[in-house]
C-alpha cells in the first residue's frame, strides 16, 4: 500500500534488462555510446521531430533548470504557477542554473489561467531596466496537484507566450500520464502546441533516473552540453542512462506504464468516491488528492498505508475531523494493493 | 584493447546483483531508503569515522564541486594542481558550484609541492580586500597523470594548509587505486592526513555512476544536502545509487577492483617497458602516460587498440616520429587483450 | 514643477561644501580616509547603536543587495511586499548578489500585514530540502507607494520574522522621510524594532549618490567589506562618499530636509485634495498616488510639469477620464512651483 | 610627499566646476540627463567612433567586470596577465559578474607576450565541453607595473586574439597615462588596434569616481545597461556622473592630467635614478617599480613620505639591506614634493 509517490517504485524490468545488456563490454563515455544514437532516434521518431537535439540527465530537477537555463538571461523572470516543480521543489536550482534570475509566480491555480499569466507578463518590465525582464513561460504537465492542461488549454497559454515573443518550456516530469490522460502524442503535447522545450520524464514512470531534455529547436544544442557539464550533470558511463531511456522508449513502454499508473489511480479514485472521500482536485492522470476522516486515516497508516499528509490548512482539509491526502500511483501498484487500501474505509 | 578510460568499462557483477536487489518493493525516496544507512555504516567503518557525514552523488563532478563549495566562500580562491580535474576538465563547475569563487593553480606538477604551495598562499590576499581571499587547498589522488601522492607528501601539503588555517579536499576519483598503491587505509589517507572532505570515487573503479563524498566533521552536513538539492543533484530514486556503493563496499569490493586495475596497469606497464616504451610520469596506480613511435601507433590503431593521444607538444613527446599515449586500465581488462596490445610493439 | 522623483533634485549646498573641503591635499583610499571616522561616529551617534558597523555604497540597490546577501544563503528567500523596490526595481539586483536566492513577495498591501508574513514563512520549507529555506525579511520604509508602517507595525513584523528566527533588513531609502513622519529617532525605527541592517539613504533625500548601511550587530562587518568591494562597489576616492555623508548627518542635516520634503508634500497633497483629487495611497511623507481628470493631465503636461502616470489599470485609476500619477517632492522643491501646478486644476 | 597612489589625490578643480554646474535644477535620472548626451559626443569624438556606445559607472572594477561580462559566457575564461588588476585586485569581481567563469593567467610579465597568450588558448579547450571554454583576451594599458604596451604589441595580442575569434578588453583604468607615453590617439589604442571594448579610467586620472565604458560595436549594449542595473552600477543623479566625464573631457582635461602625472614621474625616476635606485620595471607612466636601501627607506618614512613597499620577494627587492617600492604620480604632485623627496637619499 505504497502510495506516497511514484518514485518509489521499481524499475520496470524491460528497463533493467536493458540495463544488463548495457552493461557488456567497453563503451565510449560522455554521451558518445551507440545506445544514444538509438535513444535520440527514437525520440525524434516519438515526438515526429527530426531535427529535435536530445540530452539524458538523472534528474527531474536538473533536466527543468538546465532546460530553463538555455532560455533565461540572469536578468529576467520566468513565468509559472505557484505551485510548480521548479518554485516548490527544487530549492532554489532554476534560479541557480539561470545565473540569480527571478520566478514569477501565477497564483490562479496549478493550472495558470492565460489571462493571468498575460496580466504578469504584463505588469513585469519591457524595455526599461528597473524590473526583472520578460523571460520564459514554464507549464507543468501533469500539474503538481495531478490535473491535466488539456490541448486547448497548452494552446492558448502558448498563444499568450507567442504574442510576447516569449519561449515555453513544458516540465513533463508526468509527460506520459499527460500524454495518457489527454489521449494525444507526444508532439501534440509540445512542439504543435508550441513547446520550444520539454523535460521529458522517465524517473517517475518506471526508470531507474533518467529524464530527456528535448529541444525542438536545436539552436540551443551546445550551449545545454556546456551547461550540463558546468552542472555536473554529463554522466561518464552515459550508456546507463542511454539504456534506461532506450528501454522506456523500446515498444512505447512509456506509454504501456503511463497507462497502468493513469488506471490504477482511476480504479483508486473510483473507490474513494464511494468510500465518500471528498477530491481536492480533479484525479487526471495518476495523482489523487482528497480528504477522509481523520480516524479512517488512523486505521490507515495502522495497517500500514503510506502516502502524504497534504497541508490542508493552505489548499485542502485538514481540520479535527478530516486530514487531506496525497496518493500517487506508478505502474506497478497492484489492484490488490489499491483493494486492501480501500478496505480500511 | 580499450585503453581509453576506465569510465568506459562494465559495472561489476556484484554491484550489477545489488542493483536488481534494490529494485524490489517500494522504497522512500531522497535519501530516506534503508540501503542509504548500510552505506553509510560501512563507509564510516571503512574510514575509521564514526561522525563522518556521508553522502552520495552520480559524478566525480558534482562530488569536488559540491563538496568544495561547503567550505569556500565566493570570494576566495581554490588552491590546487595546474593539472587537478577540477581546473581541466569540469568546465567552471567548482567555480560554479561555489559561487564564482577563483582556483589558484600551482604548476610545480601533477603533484603541487609543499614550497610551491605555501608561495602561492603567501602571495594570495589575507586581511585586505583587494585580491580574492585564501580559501580550501584541493589535492588529486591518484593525480591526473598517474603518479600517487606518499602519505608523506600528503602529510607535507596538509601541514602547509593548516598553517593557514585552509582546509583540505582530497579529489579521490581513483581513490582506492592510490589507496591500493600506498597499501595503507582510507583513514590513513584522509582524516589521518588532515583531510576535511573527500570525494570517495566509485565510477571509475566498476561502478555504474556513483561518488560518496565524506565530510569527517558533520558540521557541513546540512548544508551539504542543500546544496546537493539545489544543484539538481539528490536522486529522487536514490535507493539505486545506495546500492551500488553497497555493493562497492561489500567485501571490500572496491579494494578488490583496484588491485586488479593496478595490477592491469603494471603489467602493461611492464610489457611496455620491455618494448621500449618511455614513461611520462611514472605509472604509480591504473594509468600509463607513455610515449612510443608514431608507426607502432598506426599499428595498433590498425589493430582496433582505443587510447587517447596525449598533447605531446605540451607535456610529452608527440614529435613527427613519436606520439604520446595516455592508457587506463580498470578491473574488468584482461591479460589477453593487454598481451594482444602488447604484440603490436 | 519637477514632481517625477526625489532623485531629480540640487544636491544640498551644505553638501557641496563638505565635498570641496573634501577634495583639499591627499587622503588614504579605499575607506581609510579620516572622514570616515567622523561619519562612523557621527551615525553612531545617531542610531544610538556605539557598535555598529557602518559603510558606504553609491547606490540604493547596492545598499540593499549587499545588505540582504550577508544574512541570506543561496538556497533560502527572502520575504519581501510585492511593491518592493528589491522585487521590482532592482533587475535581479538582491538575487544576484545572494548567490541566486529567491524572493517570496507578499501581496496583502505595500505594508506587508504580520499574518501574511506569517503565512507565508509557514508555507516555507523548513527542514527539509525541496523548497527554498527560510532567509530574511526586507521592509521598506517609506514604502513604494509613499506610506509609512507606524512603530507598532514594525514591532508586529519584527516580532514575526524572530518568532521564526529570521534576520530583519529595513530598505530605508527614504528613511528620514519616514521618520520625519512618524516623529521618531532612528534608534526606534531600527535596531529598537529588531531591525539587524539598515539601509540608510541619503540620495534620494539631498545627497549626490551615498548611501550607509548599518549593522547593529557587528559580526558581518569583514563579510560586507568583502562582499562590497567584489561587487566593485568600493571606492577608491572613498574620501567623496564620507564627505556627502559627513554633510549629510552635520547638524542633523538629514532630518531638516526630510522635513522640507515632507512638508512639500503635505502642502502639495493638501491642494490635490481641494482640487478634488482622489488618492491612491495615504501621503504619508513626501510620495503621493493621486488621481485626476484626463484633461487636467493634458494642461499639466502643457505646462512643463513633470510626473509619473502610474499604472492605473493594475493600481489605480486609467480610465478613459481619469489617469493616476505619482508626485515626489524633494527638499528642494519650492511652494511657488507646487502653487503654479495646482493652478492648472 | 604622497606617492601611495593615483587615487589618493584631490579632483581636478575643471571637474569639480563642472559639478557644481551640473547641481542646478532638477534632471531625468539614472542616464537620462542631458549632459551625458555631451559626454557620449565628446567620447565618440575623442576615439573616432560614431557609432560606440559610451556609459559610466563609478569604480574601475566596475567598468572592467561589466565589460568582460558582456563577452564572457559562464563556461569560458579569459586570459589575462597574472598581474593584472582582474586578477589581483578585483576579489574574484569579473568571475562574478560572469556568472562564475575562469581567468586564464599568463605569466610571462606584466606585459603578456604574444606566443604565451596562443599557447595558453591552444591549451583551453575547443570543441569538447570538459575544460572551460575560450573566452575574451583582457590586456591592461598601463600595466600594474607601470610599464606600456607599444602600439605594435598591442597589435600582435590582438592579432592573436583574432585568430581565435576572441573578443579583446582593454582595462584603460591609466588610459590616458599610456596614451601620452606612447604619443598616440585613442582610437590608435584601441578599435584601430583591435579593442572592441575599453574601460576608459577617469577616477585615477583626476576624477572623483567616474569611468566609462565604450563598446566600439553597439551591439552589447543593451545587455550592458541591464547587467549595470543588476550590478547595481546604474546611478539614479546619474548627472553627476556625466558632470565628472564632461569636466574631464573638455578641452582635453584627461590629455593635460595624464601628462602632467607622467612628467612628475619622468622627474621622480630622473631624481631616483641619479640617486642610485633600482628599477624593477621600466617607469613608462606615471607608476615608478624601484628599489632603494632599507636606511634610505626609514627616513623617508620618518619625514612623512607615503608609498607601499612591494612584496620585493616575489617580485623585486626586499632582502635585508633593499626594499622594493611602488610610488605613483597623479597630475596633482608638485615638484617641491618631489625634490623633497628625493632629498632624503
């Protein structure tokens, strides 16, 4: 009954076979190894971006800062939600990477509206030297509160960043639950709906630590290798990340994880609403957030549940009598799991 | 024949083994999981330092640069060999990592003398604030071009340090090659030594992408972790880099590899000697710095050998009739392929 | 009729005289001129506060930044209002030299109310690494939009940020103004609220460009001196800010020409109000936010006055009829230009 | 007898007209008044260059780390002299402004010599992310030795510089010292000999803080104007600024200054060396490097004579019986002073 996050799960094992085979013989390091030669391939074939230059780190934050870096002048601002990866989670690393620059946050919701994010792109400096200046937008995709921007959604936020000639980055640390959830591809998601860069996640959906920064544009390709190598970042035995992504993307195993997780959370949802919890956002894709009793939570963690107590005094509830709750799930929970959990209801 | 680094090697079977053992079940993310304290015991046990904070991270890299950062100020300077990975080849992460802090190379030799180092303190600023202040003294071991410090000239530079109250980095990215060489303990080569931190290397010596860095006194541990957060560095699955130190310790792993490493290096070393090789620094651990003539080159190219041609210009002999060659060996190189290499003199 | 800002004004004669004598024979550079010595004591004295470091910068932003970056660590924030001249007129100023620390803004008002610092401090990280740590907070007095906390709403944040042991920074680029309004002495509106560095201006209110910060507690004094100078905002011909501040403090030189702003405004705020002006903000010392028919503006502007139009979609009123405007008057603006521009009403 | 420094002498009374000028009624702040559209005639004239952007900031460190800055990426490093003032007298300032890149220190001399300054690029990595990057050359004109680049040195630096595409600063904070030594113009020691950004020194020169920038290629200057913000360096009575560099440029001032300071140097060396010292560089300038008996050295110390003794074991004279002294001439010194001087030989 392990629902605290989705990374805390196990490594699918197509992608520690992968791994095992990885690991035979001598390999040239720095990222020069022919398994990422397969991985960019099937990446660019993934996204239908030929042209798109693809870069492996282990980390959700460092493929975020690193990406958002390439796009932000130290002395400009980033556009994102209060709730963001980048501003909640990631002590500091995006203003770090970017060289001291500032985050600007959009509080309407984990889902910023486009007339908010316009009203902030509107109140921050343009062409005189007093503010922080207009840097790039960055969308989390599934939100930290586990919603999803529909198309339509990604579309007018983009349209709101294009009219200011302003770049978007998309942080997909859950691209493929997105991805699930919204039924589309991954180019729909991103360069169609003008994402010039996207934190592609693996770590959460089954990989050991690796995440694709994907640049529609390859203009940015060798600056991000500097980068990335000033961030200590490029790893020497490259070929291990090379093969856990090769493996992830190896039969749209993304995709096949992705769904599972996005269907345990839906089978897990389900059974909370008729056990009578209360959702403090819309279950998406493979995140749930909600409220029960507080001695139903009791009887939870006795039998050994694990999941987050959300800070119900800012966002949801958390009062003498109901607790608010973070659950996650990853591919691997089984129905029995999600089964024995909602027993204790 | 694959001579070029012992970064391009496999992971050792019993690291790979506990890798596939730490993928079972759920396990709490950042550093919380259960593998992370059996590291942490054999590491203190190891080094003799029960209050060592110990802390993993996926590079050589992130483990000098952060583990540097701890104990310079922005407005200090670094002390360290002209040739120390740290200035050549971590394109300004320490400087990075460290706030836009300056290195103050010494360039006496791959080993900075005890006389070089104490002039290039002297003539940095202390109580004025015109030039950038003295800051931590880093040393290489095993150094950059093959040769290992003696406990005594360890010793010889710490001294020099603590005459000026500096503390002490030891870059151990082949640390257990040099330990092997001296035949003495990591104790003896560390805290023993005066050592404050080092960077305990597991990735060039049959890890897959695994460093600790051990801080003798936890005085910097907290700030270490949020340094290690902000520079995108702490593994949310951090369970896979616990178990691949793990599995580096267990049974002395670490010291088993480097014997072999070593002994692959002198025993190439040997046959190189016979065949009339000339040594450009003496090959003290796991890596050879020779010289041979540019036809014996082309023969072996022919033949498939992989190893990098040293700047002779610079440091050795790279001539119209000679090349420079720089040849690692790890653990995993066998004596055949050493005498196949051997057979093209 | 110069109402666009108190930076736009004669510096005072007393001043001028004080850089002349300044300027007779030779002087130590770098700080160690003896008229140093008599601004050291002279600000001392007036702070009541024997211990304290003092310095001198150029500018309000180097004042502030280099104030905060002593009490802020890379990876916290600094919470801070909205309006705030750090979070928006200074380009990244305060993030730059805090190593690239965040800025947590505050949006009840341009006083920051305790609960919403509290909030705000609450849904900070502490103890744990994921988000930004807890770093100081900045009150400015006078603030943005010209009003002044009382002495209680200084103690009630004061008594917020030690609740959570936080450093307290006060932007005082106007600080006599606001003292001058609030009829108290220095040593109440700084140390004797739990204000630990102040930055004390002087250029706004009748000096050429110098600014004091002030430390009550002395122990950062060697970390400011090094911090300023590689800022590169150290003085060489130091002997030129001690002689604007020297001046600045002779005779309590400061408070009467806060006195003549402020009253300047008062009498310019008073005919505002008679014309049927609506304020924006309470004028509580020498800044006014005022509103007005369209038409007015028009004649002003035909008439030579110089003001800022503020944006009055987001603040106030900038509608098809009415603009909104900010006034600043100086120690040097006359009661005959403030009569000539409440004739065009 | 005050031979400390250049910066320790009074304004020139043309500079200080030219203030009080400046202080009557109001001006547009932070670069928008008026005389500094004079200013950046005046400059353009003075060097030839219609199209230069020209700005001013306070300190010399200031002026170089802001210009570096502009042409200097995190990940690169710029090659200087060990000597130079970047180096040794800015407390790590360019690496801040740079975002934490390296300086590349070639010690051939004070004057870097042409075949040192391509070996020391050949050596910074090209095309391969580990080492830093190639970044701009920075040569300083006098040198902090006192010594000046010929204009055919100049030349051949920067034709190495050219070589590599590398942009080339010229740190001019005794600009017009070496101008006068070498009987040139400006633009002959600059843009004409391949300079694409110079900090142009007023402060040591007879100024009270004012130095400015000038990009012979526009094209960095917006980027320049909001790095000064950031840095804090953008003055809001900017006018007071222009007013200094109005002062000194007119007719000439800055010509006049700096031949009076070199001719009181030509006269010092002319008494020192009839007196018996010895020169450890050639006194081009106005900064004489000599050397002279330790009794010789207590009496002029006892009659109130003021220089820094150099650290003559590095670098000159410092045994038991010599001391090495550094002694600097502004336009200000008198003859009387100097024949005083000398007197006590």
């Amino acid at each position: 009954m392990f629902f605290a996050s989705d990374n805390g799960g196990p490594v699918h094992p197509q992608i520690m076979t992968r791994l095992a085979q990885g690991n035979e013989g001598h390999a040239m390091p720095y990222g020069k190894d022919a398994i990422m030669d397969e991985v960019r391939a099937a990446i660019r074939t993934a996204f239908e971006a030929p042209e798109a230059a693809v870069y492996l780190v282990a980390t959700g934050t460092a493929a975020n800062a690193l990406a958002l870096a390439c796009y932000t002048q130290p002395w400009q601002t980033i556009f994102c939600a209060t709730t963001s990866h980048i501003n909640q989670d990631e002590c500091n690393a995006p203003e770090f990477y970017a060289g001291a620059a500032k985050l600007t946050v959009i509080d309407t919701d984990d889902r910023m509206t486009p007339d908010a994010l316009r009203r902030a792109i509107e109140q921050q400096a343009d062409g005189n030297v007093h503010g922080a200046q207009r840097g790039p937008v960055s969308i989390t995709q599934v939100t930290e509160r586990g919603t999803v921007h529909s198309l339509d959604e990604l579309h007018a936020l983009s349209a709101v960043a294009k009219d200011y000639g302003l770049p978007l980055h998309l942080d997909g640390a859950r691209f493929a639950n997105a991805m699930v959830a919204l039924g589309c591809t991954p180019a729909e998601m991103t360069w169609k709906a003008g994402v010039d860069v996207v934190s592609f996640g693996g770590t959460k959906n089954g990989c050991m630590g690796v995440e694709a920064v994907v640049f529609f544009d390859p203009a940015k390709a060798w600056e991000f290798e500097l980068r990335r190598k000033r961030g200590a970042h490029l790893f020497s035995k490259h070929r291990f990340l090379s093969a856990q992504m090769a493996g992830y993307m190896q039969d749209d195993l993304y995709v096949t994880m992705a769904q599972q997780a996005n269907e345990n959370a839906a089978y897990l949802a389900d059974g909370l609403r008729k056990a009578g919890a209360t959702f403090l956002h819309s279950p998406d894709a493979n995140m749930i957030f909600a409220s029960w009793p507080r001695g139903v939570h009791q009887k939870m963690k006795d039998a050994g549940a694990q999941y987050y107590i959300w800070n119900g005094t800012l966002e949801g509830e958390d009062s003498e009598e109901h607790i608010g709750a973070r659950l996650v799930c990853d591919w691997s929970i089984g129905k029995d799991a999600i089964d024995q959990f909602l027993s204790h209801f």
